[in-house]
C-alpha cells in the first residue's frame, strides 16, 4: 500500500500576507515507483462516498483492476486533492459530485486526452490516505489536527522516503551569497531519497534531515555576518538518527527550499519594503507552488507544471530521464528553471505555448533558421528607390549606407586641399561607427553630385528602413555662434637706488662760480661746467630695470672742493622707478554646425633658415597665432557641451637654431547653458626680483653703509584669462 500525506502550509510573521490575500501553494508529496505506472486501458465507473466513524471516505471504482495507487497531488488553497488515472476514460455520465458532507464538498471527474482527473474539493486541508483494493480505490480523508499552529509556525513538508532507505552522511554544508543579498545554504545529501523537514522557529530556521548522520568535520558553527545577508550563523548537530540545521537570521525576510537530486539548498532572502508583491525575487513573477517529488518522470513533472500555470507546455522526444525535487514557496517561473537547469533543457514561449528540447537541440534550430533567413534574402528580387537630399550631401550618405570609412575619406581630402593651399574650417564626422554597413550585401548606393539625389539598390525591407533613416538625418542642422574673449593682463613695478663717488687731490683748475665753495647739480647738469669723477673711489650707480631697459636713471650730484680747486669730492646719487601696466584683449568668433568642428587663427608665421646635408639652407616657418578650436553639440535641453582648445601664441628670443615661440594653450571640454559665459583656464605669473651689489665691509656699515652699495628691485605680473560664450542661432539665422 502506497500512502500520501499532505500537509498544509504555515507562514512566519515575518512573511504573512495582509488578510484575504493568496499566500501561497503547496503541491504535496508524490511517490512514484523507479519503473513509473502503465495502467491498462479502462474506465471510472463509478464515485460514491459515505462517512464512518467521523472519517469521510470516497470509493471510486474502476472496470480494470489497479495496479497501485495513482499520481496524486494536494493544492492548498483552495483546498484540493488530485488523482491522475492514465488511459482511463470517464464512464459514470457525469463530471461533477455534489457531496457537501462534513470537510468535502464536492468531487469532479474530468476527461481529457487519455487520463481522467478526478479532484477532491475540501473545505480545508486535512492529512489523507489513499489504497487500491482490486478494481476500487478508497480516499479517507483524516480529521484534522486538534492543536492550533501556533503564529510562528512555518509550513513543512516531508517525503515519505523508500522502505529499505538507510542512513546516509552528509557530503558537505556549504554557505554562498546569491543575487539581492540572499543568503544560500548549500547541502549536498548522502541520499537524493532523504527525507527533509523545514520549518520557522521564532526569527530562524530549523531544518532537519531525517536518517542522516553528520560527518565530524561538518559538525561546527559557520559565522556568515560578513557575507552581508540576512543570515548570521549555521549550526549544525547531530540528533538522533537526525541531523538538525539550526539558521540563524535578522531582520524581516523569507525563505525558498528546493532539491535537485543530491543537492538541497534553502534560500533566505531579505523582504522587500511591499509586502502585498506576491514574489520578491528579483527576476520571477509568478505564483508560488511546492514540489515534493522522487524519481519522478520529467515529463510528468512538466505536465504538473502545466496543470498549476494553464500553459500548454510540449515536449520533444529527446526529452528523457528522471529528477528527485523538493520545492518549497517558490514561483513556478523559477520551479520550471530550475528543472531545465537541472536536466539540459531549454525552452522557447510563444503565446501560452511553451516548447522543451534539450538546449543543444533548440541550439541547433536557431542556427538553422537563421541560414534558412540568410538564403532567402539573397534570393529575395532587388527594388531600386531615389531620394532627393535637401541639407545632407549625397556622397556623405551614400558612404555611410556602404559602410566606407568616412573619417579616413573626408581626412584624406582634407589633407589634399591643404596641400592645394585652400582654407580648412572643419572636420566632418560620419554619424556611424567606421565601418558600418546599412545595406545588405546585395545592396549598393550611387550618389548624383549635381542634382544632390541618393539612388539605392537593395531588398524592399532594407529600402524601407533606408527611407526612414534618410528621413531622419536629412533635416537642417542647427548652428552655434562661439564667441571667446582672451584677456592678457602685463603689470610690471621696478625700482633701483645707486651711488658712485671720488675725487682729485691736485688738478686743473675749474673755475670759480661766485665765490662758492660748493656747486650742486641735478639731473647731471652742473651749468656752464660739467664735473669729472675721477678717479671713482665708488662706482654702483642705478641700474637698467628689465621692464624697462631703455630708461635712463635720473641723478643728483654735488661736489666739494678747495679754494684753488686742487682738491675736489664728488658725491653723485642716481634712482630709478617704473610702473608699466599692459592689458591685451582678443576676442575672437565663428560660427559652426552641430557637431562640426570650426577652426580661426590670426597671427604671424616667423621665417628661419634650417640647413641640412641634403637640401642645403632652406628657409621654414613657425606659427606664432592666436588659434580657437571649437566641436559644439547642442543637448536636448539647449545647453551646448564644446570640446574647445584655445592657444595664444607670440614671439620669443631669437635663438642661433631659430625663434622661440612663448605658448599659452587651454584644452578642455565644458557645458554650458545657452547663451551664458564660462572662464575655461587661467594662468597667472608672477616674478619678483631683488639685487642688492655692494662693496664688502662698508656695504654693511651702519648709516653710511649706503654710499656704499646699489640696490635693484622689480615685479613682474603676467596674466591669462579665456572666457566662452556659446549661443544656439535661430533658425532663419542659421540659414542665412
């Protein structure tokens, strides 16, 4: 006698439901035998049920005898019990028992194909037992449980495992982080037929494996905090003939289990912040379901899968073999993953169609069908179409259907004009990758430079996509005045203070000057005689400032002499001071297409000779220009991003290899608002000097040290600004 036991489903509080929502299936336990069922051709005759000893019992009898007791499976809510009879016709007249007798309601009996259902209603879940007697098969639904579940009790499901099952170790416990933070324990049985028991306990989760026994080396405590999940530790003992999984959880979450084979994996996930969401998975959105199935058939366990969802689900014949799986409040989008996965298979949906193969085999179909695709386009008729281009050139485009390298092309030709000596403003840049082929391979396009038309040879399905791409970039393009102000600021500030004096003990005489002893000048005028120095017993006057080379220091002087004029003193102090302030402005503008670069210079070329054994003495040239460099691309809101190089260059010291030129260059990409101003680089340059020259020993003496020493001081101030302005012109602007 096979039995079948079903349990009903109980959440944590952590996970409940709000009232009167679905909260979850639980598809019971069914045992199949490793040779799988071959019923012999019949018919139900009849179903009766009566109710004895408080226990409800449903008698269904059948023509042939039973060879056991039939598939079954439970459905929680609503409450249903399910029994296939394969290549068994209904022969009672009628498809529906009203029963309403104690917890049954009513029973159905439904035909299709070559089996007939026939399902149990219930008021509520209740344990069962099922037995073939002959041609009969009695259904005794049990009371149900005295004890209330308490609130923290979970849902649990067992499977009834083979008599002559024996205890089996476990392989391994493992621990891994999954997708959404969720935490996955990993158990690979000793046995796929062991017997598994989950259920809530307070904030963890128990999970017992009935007839298994625990390795020495698994029994330990696994600290999982960091793996950032909503599990914190695993602990696993040794119970009896059991071994008892103890994981340990915070915060609000749910958990998933499911087998595959040997592999049992329980799945604890964080809850999402909506809890009326049936899945808070991150990639399945259907209604959850339970399995509990060993060595059952794949084909049949797709048919269950069928029967929950309402999809029609066909199977190929390379579709073979059998799977043990246990699935616990899982969506069956991923239930029916996790079989594909677990056997090689792959599926394709088309509609409520779902088709199984073996991945190789759907593999295979695709890429035959893609030939198949590929030989039919080239057997496809060619349909020619012209089209009258308005603002794009027709070589451009044309170009760019064919898949010519644009940038290498339009470079090419740009180098051959300056070659020619013609002005370069900008560089074209093809709207496709390099490379990129619009047409089909049959496909050609011929440009008509004089009347501006593109002329297309290709299949119709290519010809329409070509006139709407055409209709899209063949529209005016709008245009961008730049407008840059360069503002160069030269301040320079210098002083110098010098001295220089001596004297004669005998000499000529110079004259009297009304009887004075003492002649002053100033500014190195003496009147009618000009003193000499000489000899000079201090020479430091004031010296030339680099600012200003060519200023002369201005002086003042005086002289002491004797009555005879034999000896004479001759003191001369001379200063000078300079304040020179430059400030240069360049303001240059152009105006280019979106995305189109724009180019201006203004300057000079500086001529030099260069020599070599070859050519001899040639004479090149250096730029030295002030150069805007400017790619502007207008955004959906109207603001302009510029890729933008801006060099300011002048003339250096003339050098024995040639002229340096002094550089300023700024090379930035910016976004800025339509119409606003934006400073894109600065430099500033300061250069402080002091020179102090003095004779050793009396250039420190303290008072007269003075007369002693020269002192120069000087700054230099250089400063660079770049300022752009980027206005979006309007359209009759633009096309003028």
């Amino acid at each position: 006698m096979n039995e079948r036991l079903g349990y009903q489903g109980r959440r944590p509080a952590a996970t409940a439901r709000r009232p009167g929502r679905w909260v979850g299936w639980a598809v019971g336990l069914g045992v199949l035998c490793s040779h799988g069922w071959a019923w012999a051709q019949g018919a139900i005759r009849a179903v009766s049920t009566q109710v004895s000893g408080g226990v409800e019992v449903v008698r269904i009898e059948t023509e042939a005898s039973l060879p056991g007791v039939p598939p079954t499976f439970t459905i929680q809510s609503p409450a249903r019990i399910a029994l296939d009879f394969a290549g068994t016709r209904n022969a009672t007249g009628k498809t529906v028992f009203e029963v309403n007798q104690g917890n049954l309601r009513s029973v159905n009996v439904i035909e299709a194909g070559e089996r007939t259902r026939v399902v149990l209603n219930l008021n509520r879940s209740v344990p069962y037992e099922a037995r073939a007697e002959g041609n009969v098969l009695l259904v005794t639904l049990q009371p149900p449980v005295a004890a209330a579940p308490t609130a923290d009790a979970g849902p649990t499901f067992a499977a009834a495992a083979a008599p002559d099952a024996s205890a089996a170790p476990l392989a391994d416990i493992d621990f891994r982080r999954g997708d959404d933070a969720a935490g996955r324990v990993i158990v690979q049985l000793g046995n796929a037929q062991t017997p598994v028991d989950i259920r809530p306990q307070g904030r963890n989760v128990v999970v017992e494996f009935q007839r298994s026994t625990l390795p020495e080396g698994l029994r330990r405590r696994l600290d999982v905090t960091d793996f950032g999940t909503p599990v914190r530790t695993i602990t696993a003992t040794q119970t009896g003939d059991r071994v008892r999984l103890l994981v340990e959880a915070s915060g609000d979450w749910e958990h998933s289990a499911y087998q595959s084979d040997k592999q049992f994996v329980l799945e604890v996930r964080p809850l999402k912040a909506d809890p009326t969401k049936l899945v808070q998975g991150p990639k399945y959105s259907g209604e959850k379901l339970s399995l509990n199935f060993q060595n059952i058939d794949v084909r049949a366990l797709l048919q269950v899968i069928a029967d929950f969802t309402n999809f029609n689900i066909i199977t190929t014949d390379t579709v073979q073999g059998s799977l043990t799986l246990r699935l616990k409040d899982v969506p069956w989008d991923q239930a029916l993953d996790i079989i594909l996965e677990a056997k090689g298979l792959g599926m394709t949906r088309t509609g409520n169609v779902i088709r199984v193969a073996p991945k190789k085999e759907l593999a295979e179909e695709t890429k035959q069908a893609l030939e198949q695709k590929a030989l039919e386009q080239k057997l496809i008729p060619l349909r020619s179409e012209s089209f009258q281009l308005n603002y794009a050139k027709a070589s451009d485009v044309a170009a760019q259907l064919m898949g010519a390298d644009m940038v290498a092309r339009e470079g090419a030709a740009q180098r051959s004009s300056a070659n020619e000596g013609a002005q370069v403003s900008g560089e074209s840049r093809s709207l496709f990758t390099s490379g990129t082929r619009i047409l089909s391979e049959r496909g050609v396009a011929v440009a008509e430079p004089r009347t501006n038309r593109l002329f297309v040879m290709d299949v119709p399905e290519r010809i329409e996509k070509i006139a709407e791409l055409i209709r899209l970039l063949d529209i005016p393009v709008r245009q961008v005045l730049i407008e840059a102000r360069i503002v160069e600021a030269d301040e320079g500030v210098g002083k110098s203070l010098g001295v220089r004096f001596g004297g004669i003990i005998s000499g000529a005489s110079l004259g009297t000057a009304n009887g004075s002893r003492v002649l002053t000048s100033v500014g190195g005028s003496y009147g009618a005689t000009s003193p000499t120095i000489s000899p000079a017993m201090v020479n430091l006057p004031a010296q030339s400032l680099a600012q200003a080379a060519t200023t002369a220091a201005g002086a003042i002087g005086a002289t002491i002499f004797n009555a005879s004029l034999t000896r004479m003193l001759s003191l001369e102090i001379s200063a000078l001071e300079a304040d020179r302030r430059v400030r240069v402005i360049s303001s240059p503008r152009l105006i280019t297409s979106d995305l189109k670069k724009a180019v201006i210079e203004q300057g000079e070329e500086i001529p030099y000779q260069s020599s070599s054994a070859n050519q001899g003495t040639t004479v090149q040239f250096k730029k030295a220009v002030l150069k805007l460099d400017v790619v502007p691309q207008i955004t959906p809101d109207g603001s302009i991003i510029m890729d933008v190089e801006v060099s300011k260059d002048s003339r250096g010291d003339i050098l024995p290899g040639g002229v340096a030129i002094n550089t300023n260059k700024v090379q930035t990409k910016v976004l800025v608002d339509n119409g606003g101003t934006v400073a894109i680089g600065g430099i500033f340059r300061s250069e402080e000097t002091v020179d102090n020259q003095k004779i050793p020993g009396l250039g420190d003496l303290p008072a007269v040290g003075a007369l002693f020493r020269s002192k120069r001081n000087s700054l230099d101030r250089k400063e660079l600004i770049v300022f752009l302005t980027p206005r979006v012109l309007p359209a009759v602007m633009g096309g003028q």
